[in-house]
C-alpha cells in the first residue's frame, strides 16, 4: 500500500513540474534560512556544555546595593570560595581567577603581547573539564614559578606541545616559568579562554590589604556541587557564610549586619548563577567575555518559526489554488472506492515526499550561505554539523513537520470533495461565475473556483503580509537605533584618536617621556596617559569609597565609578567643562587632591555649587583623602547606551596602561609609522599595539550592531520567500482566469485595466495585514527599545514606508504574471469555446 502511494506521489509530482519545482524552491528556501537559525540557537545554547560537570557549577557573583546605588558583579571576595568548601559540605570543590588579560611572552630577542592570560587555583581542573595532554592536573599548579599552557601557545612558542620543563619568560622583566602542563585548546563555545594558566597565590596583589578583606571583590569564583543538590540549596549555603563572615565584616565597618542592611532598603547579596546560563543571562561588571543576550535567542528562534511558516502556508496557497487541477482524479478514486482517509494519506505521501526533495536543496543552501552567517556573527560554525548524528532527528523532524504542516489543509481540503460535482464539473457543465471565481449556487463546493474559494487561503495571504509588514518595521526601526547609536553625541570626540595599548612596561617615566616625545611630531595636538578611556568600558571602575565627610561612616559610602587620569584627559578626548575649570598641576599644585565630577555626580550628590565641595576616599589599603571639586564635566558614555550615564569622577591619579593621542593629520598611515618608531625607541623589543578610538567606540556595541545585521538579513529572505509563494499563487490565479481576461481584451479592456482588476484583490489583502501588524510590529520594537537607556524614536513615517514597501513587493509580484496574462492573445484562450 505505502509503495503505491509513493508510486502516485512520484506520478504526480513529475507531471506538475512547474508546481513541483516552485513548491521544492519555496519550501528549499525556507528550511534552508531555517537550519541556518538553528545552527546560531545551537551554538549560542551549547556555551559551557562541554564540561562533564556543566550543570553542577555555579559562578558566585555580587550585588550590593547601597543609598539608592547598585553596583553588580561577577567577581567576590578571594575568602569565599574556600570557606563555602569547608564549610558546606553539599560544594564538593571551588575554583577562583585573579587578573585576566594580556602579557607579553618573550620570543627570542622580541616580546610578544598575547592574550588569556590568567592566575588560578590548582582545583580548575578538578572543576572545569580541560583535558591535559602533558602533565599531571593533580600537581601542574602546585609548585611556584609554574604555568600550564594551551596547545597553540606551545606551538606558538615551541613549535610542539612537548614542552613540559621548558622555561617561558614573560613580562617586560623576563620572569622564568616552568612548564608543568599542556591542555587542549578550549572549545568556542566557552565563557572563558585561557591560553595562560598560573598559582594563584603568585596573582598580582593576592597578599595586599585590598585583597585581605572580605569586603574586596577582585575575584571569579566557581563553585562544583555534589550530584543532586538543587540550586536553591546552594544559595540557602551561600547565604549562610555570607551572613556569618561578610556580615562580620559589615559590622565592623558600618556597625550594620546584612540582616540590618536589609531593613534599611539596603543589601549586600552573593547570588549563584549557573554556569550554562552565564552567557546568555549574565551582563554584570567585569565578566570574563562579552556575553550574549537571551533575548537575541528568542527573536532568532521566532524568526525561523515564521520563515518555515511562511513557506508552508506558500505550499497551502498553491496546492489548494490548483485543486480543480486534481478534481477529476479525487472523483474517479472515490467512485473506485477509495476512502477519505486514503486520499488524506495520498496527498500527505506528496507533501512530505516534496518536503524530502526540498530538504536536500535546503543542505546545499545552508551550507553556501554559512560562511556569510558566520562572518556576520563572528563565530566559526562548520557545516559537518549538518550532517551529523546528533543533528539527524532535527532534519527528521524537520521533514515531517513541514510535510504535515504544509500537506495537512490541501489534503484535508481536496479529500472532501463530492464525485458527483467533480465529476460533472469536469465534462464542462456551465456554472454561473463571479468575480472570486465562486458558483453562484449555494452550500455547492465548486472546485473550479479553486484559487479564491476558500476564507482560509485569503487568510493565509494576510498572514503572509502581517509578517512581512511586520519584519519590514522591525528592520526599519533597528536599523535606526543602530544609527542613533553610531552617531549619538557621546559627550567626547572620538574621531582622529590614536590609543597606544600595554605602555605599562614603559614605566611611569618612560610613559611621560614618551607623550613629550609625540607632542614633538607634526599633527599631534596632545595626548593623555590613562588606563580608563571611555571606550573600553566604565563600569569595571566603580569603586564604594567614596563619603560626604570626613568620618567616612561605610554607612553612607557612595558608589562612583572612578577614572583615574591625568590632566590632559579632558582637552584630548575633547570633553566640555560646564562648570570650573579643567586640572592644571602647573598652576595649581593642589590640584594633585582633586576631582572633577560629571553632572549625574552633581545630581545625585544634590548640591547647587560643586566648586571646592570636599569629597572623601578612603580604601582598604591607604587612609582617607580629602578630594576637592575644581570642575563639572558635561555627561559622557563610557558604557553602553543600554545603561544611563551614572555619576562619575574624574581622579588625577593616572595608571600608565595606555595613551590617547589626538591627532590631526590626512596621512594618518604616515603618523602611525611615527609614532611606531617613537614607541620603539623609548624601549626597544616591545610589541607596538594600537587601535583608533572610533573603533573601539564601535565594539562596544559590536553585539548590537551583529544581531541587527543577521535579523536585517533574515529578514530579506523571509520576504523574498512570501514573493515566491505569492508569484505561483497569482500564476495559478491567471490562469483560471484566462478566458475571462480573453472575453475582456475582446470587448476592449487594456492591458492596465485587466492587471489593477487582478491586483485589486492582494491590494485589499495587504491593507488588512497592514492594520494588523501595525500595532504588534510597534508593540514589539517598543518593548525592543526599552533595553536601551538612550533610544530614537518609532516614527509614524516607518509605518507609512513598511505598508508601501509591502504593497509595491506584492503588486511587483503581481504585476509580472498578470501583465504576461493580460498580453497573451485572447483566441489562444477563447478557441475551445
């Protein structure tokens, strides 16, 4: 039996060649753009799976909130981890980071900057799974001065990985490290990547007061939990040491428990968070990596949803449009005996049969349009992926799915036909007709009329059109807020800025003469030491010590975000002084203790005249200092335009970590080879790193900037998909109407007459999808656009441009077979009347 609905179905395919290859090219296109989605979902879902124990690690992290400011983080305290493992007896093991970054490697006469670098605890490899091909894990980090390293460091350095007892030298000093260990690469698809691996306790200020105190968070620490034990367990034991030791430490400082920080409307909270849901859900300061977002998943995986939808309510449209063309054979089967459910099977055989053919067309696509994909989302997914075991049920599931769900509505529909009407109708039987193609005679199906009979394929078109109209505002609107956000006044000037990388092994005076020496350069009209320019990030900065008096009462500690700079900052990054002036260490020696406040700072603060306002540091490590304000500097983003500017100081206490240079100058290539050389001559060896301040400015943003590109994309084809499904409807459509459209012509119509007749109907559609879509297109992007704290606008005008764009797509479409139709010579179509 199932052989021979297979022979039929082949029977039927073959002889509706046009049909058959329009509906494998719909539904190709579709399901390809649909695997593409899925292999994005895949990879952004798998992230930290590939540890054995991924769903028994969690990451401690923490939230502080404090007279009404909140400060969170993905780094604690170094004393928690190990007091939660001797402690609880439910946190098997823990593991803690210190001081992720570059270094430089010495690599014959020249020094390297290379990158994951990073201090741990020997127990990373008791926690995360990081197979070892040299050394032993037990003991690799056990000894000081030893460092495990990944595969490609030890090709890069020593063209092999059997290095194990080789020396590394790193840092601009040539520190000699033992080799003790070997590990594999770390997947992509991780949170974390770390080519450098060192003892904790040789972490850079592992032994200082900052570090010594409870209160400190400098730290990554991930907890193992023994096998069934519930998240909610693990922070009920979190919260318990919590409480005990940095509840101890509240006490001693602002003479509050956490209990009591508490009733206030204040709280100091370490919450747990999976390690599988760290890249999607986690956006806290200082992360590892730049994280992902959920919610890029969700518009994704609907966007795939809608696509397949598209292509099988295409297959609908034309299978049911071309239902008179198989009324006869669903007649003559039915007086031969065959039941409704043998016809429903038939037609569900060609349907999945097509949707099988359709599939291997849909491999090729994805794999032709990966690479675009993968430059689009930075990653590096390969297409064998698609054809491998675990992905075999997903295609499966695919086929069936589509086949059913395009083949349910056709097969259904036509199995319903009556012998005795499809019959009569096939030897010609005259029947009134209107306009909509629909017998005038009442409750009679009349299969003739198959293209506009049917409620349901009218509505199938709208749905067609509501999500095209919709994805036409979408783009409309993300395009804008990409551009808002690429040209937005920041508040500084990031154009024509030169940032020099890793000057730290220049020392404070290297790096001070070298910034004379720049100034010397024709085009360079001056630049800033700093470690804290605002592209990189601001957030990470925030620091609590900050008072209103010289009691410094923790109680009333203020949490802003401190850049420590020098007094060219400001006129180099072209920032506005609203009120004061700028630092000048020359002609105010004083200025050494002060600060320059943003106006969120003024705000939140509540004073009328900041000028020469006291305001109190103190750290762990040294006693309090009076800091006195000498300006107000105009609001500046140094995060993401997702979060609002919050108050800020700017502390003349430069780290040498970098330099800004602005530069004015049409031969840029020309003054980089100068500075280069400049660089090189303050030490010789150093690797020269740079980068331009509008670009960094751009990768911040880097995410946002990749999801609207992809969504732009998919967007396209998700139209263009509808566009193909609508043309073979309207080909089907002018085609039952070409002896109308002959009696036309010979009375007279033209060519424009006969194609606005055969439009007028999609026009009207459109209109309806329009009214539709409408408002959940602009529900949707609203809901879109309140993720970021500085935003445009959704202009009437984007609905206007979405209804006209979808209306010109559909009478293009239209118009291409009806004009073909309306051209044709009507004696053609009239000569067996």
């Amino acid at each position: 039996m199932f052989r021979n609905y297979l022979k039929i179905a082949f029977r039927s395919l073959r002889k509706s060649k046009d049909f058959t290859a329009l509906n494998i090219i719909g539904l190709a296109a579709g399901l390809g753009v649909c695997l593409l989605i899925v292999l994005y979902v895949t990879d952004e879902l798998s992230y930290d799976r590939y540890n054995v124990n991924a769903d028994r690690i969690y990451r401690i992290d923490e939230d502080v909130y404090l007279n009404n400011t909140r400060f969170e983080s993905a780094t604690i305290s170094k004393f928690l981890g190990p007091a939660l493992v001797a402690s609880c007896p439910k946190i098997q093991q823990m593991v803690r980071f210190r001081n992720p970054g570059d270094l430089l490697v010495r690599k014959g006469n020249d020094h390297i900057l290379d990158h994951h670098f990073t201090f741990a605890d020997s127990t990373i490899f008791k926690v995360f799974t990081l197979p070892m091909i040299a050394g032993d894990p037990n003991t690799a980090l056990n000894n000081p001065h030893s460092i495990v390293i990944d595969e490609s460091a030890a090709r890069r350095y020593f063209n092999s990985t059997d290095v194990i007892g080789r020396t590394l030298e790193i840092g601009s000093n040539n520190t000699p490290l033992k080799i003790t260990g070997v590990i594999r690469d770390m997947p992509e698809q991780s949170q974390f990547h770390f080519s450098f691996i060192r003892p904790i306790r040789e972490a850079y200020y592992f032994n200082s007061p900052d570090d010594n105190n409870w209160l400190s968070s400098n730290y990554y620490t991930y907890i193992l939990v023994q096998p069934g034990t519930t998240r909610a367990e693990v922070q009920k034991d979190v919260d318990a040491v919590v409480n005990l030791n940095i509840g101890r430490a509240l006490q001693e400082m602002v003479h509050a428990s956490v209990a009591d920080l508490e009733k206030a409307g204040n709280h100091f909270r370490c919450p747990i968070t999976p390690l599988t849901d760290v890249h999607l859900h986690s956006n806290k300061s200082s992360e590892l990596e730049a994280n992902s977002n959920i919610q890029f998943v969700y518009i994704f995986s609907v966007i795939a949803v809608l696509i397949l939808l598209i292509a099988c309510v295409n297959f609908m449209n034309l299978s049911t449009a071309r239902s008179a063309n198989r009324a006869k054979e669903v007649g003559i089967r039915k007086v031969s005996g065959s039941t409704k459910g043998h016809l429903i099977i038939q037609f569900l055989t060609e349907s999945i049969l097509l949707s099988l053919f359709a599939l291997v067309l849909a491999l090729a696509i994805a794999v032709l349009l990966l690479p675009m994909l993968n430059q689009l989302a930075g990653k590096s997914l390969q297409p064998d992926v698609l054809f491998s075991g675990r992905f075999l049920p997903i295609l499966i599931l695919l086929v069936l799915l589509v086949g059913c769900l395009a083949g349910s509505y056709p097969a259904f529909y036509l199995s319903s036909f009556q012998p005795i009407h499809v019959l009569k109708d096939s030897r010609g039987n005259r029947r009134l007709r209107t306009r909509w193609g629909v017998s005038k005679q009442p409750r009679r199906r009349s299969v003739a009329a198959g293209f506009k009979s049917s409620w349901l394929r009218n509505s199938l078109v709208v749905f067609q059109f509501f999500i095209s109209i919709g994805l036409i505002v979408s783009t409309l609107v993300i395009y804008r807020q990409l551009h808002y956000m690429r040209n937005k006044e920041v508040g500084f000037n990031r154009d024509q800025v030169l940032v020099i990388h890793d000057t730290g092994p220049l020392g404070q005076d290297g790096t001070t003469n070298l910034r004379k020496d720049l100034l010397t350069l024709a085009g360079v009209t001056d630049a800033t030491v700093t470690g804290d320019l605002p592209t990189v990030g601001g957030d990470q900065y925030r620091q609590p010590g900050w008072f209103g008096d010289a009691s410094c009462d923790a109680r009333k500690a203020i949490f802003l975000t401190t850049l420590a700079v020098d007094d060219h900052y400001v006129p180099t990054l072209g920032m506005q002084i609203v009120k004061g002036r700028n630092f000048d260490l020359a002609q105010f020696p004083t200025d050494s203790t002060g600060i320059i406040l943003n106006e969120a700072a003024v705000a939140m603060l509540g004073v009328k005249d900041p000028l020469n306002l006291i305001i109190w540091y103190k750290d762990h490590e040294f006693p309090a200092r009076a800091c006195h304000v000498v300006g107000v500097v105009k609001d500046f983003n140094y995060n993401s335009m997702h979060e609002r500017i919050q108050p800020l100081v700017l502390d003349v206490n430069p780290y040498w970590a970098s330099m800004a240079v602005r530069f004015h100058t049409n031969d840029v290539s020309s003054l980089v080879r100068q500075v280069e050389s400049k660089f090189h001559a303050a030490k010789q060896g150093l690797p020269f790193s740079y980068t331009f301040m509008d670009n960094d400015f751009d990768k911040l943003y880097h995410a946002e900037q990749q999801t609207g590109q992809i969504f732009i994309v998919f967007a396209v084809f998700a139209i263009l998909i509808a566009c193909l499904g609508l043309f073979g409807l309207v080909t089907y459509a002018a085609e039952q109407r070409t002896k109308e459209i002959g009696i036309r012509k010979v009375l007279g119509a033209r060519v424009i007459s006969i194609v606005g007749l055969l439009s007028k109907d999609f026009t009207i559609l459109v209109g309806i999808a329009a009214l539709i879509a409408f408002p959940v297109a602009w529900w949707a992007m609203y809901k879109w656009l309140e993720t970021f704290a500085y935003r445009t606008e959704i202009s009437w005008w984007i609905f206007l441009v979405a209804g006209a764009v979808a209306l010109t797509i559909a009478l293009l479409t239209v118009s291409i077979q009806t004009i073909r139709a309306a051209l044709a010579n009507p004696v053609n179509s009239l000569r067996s009347e």
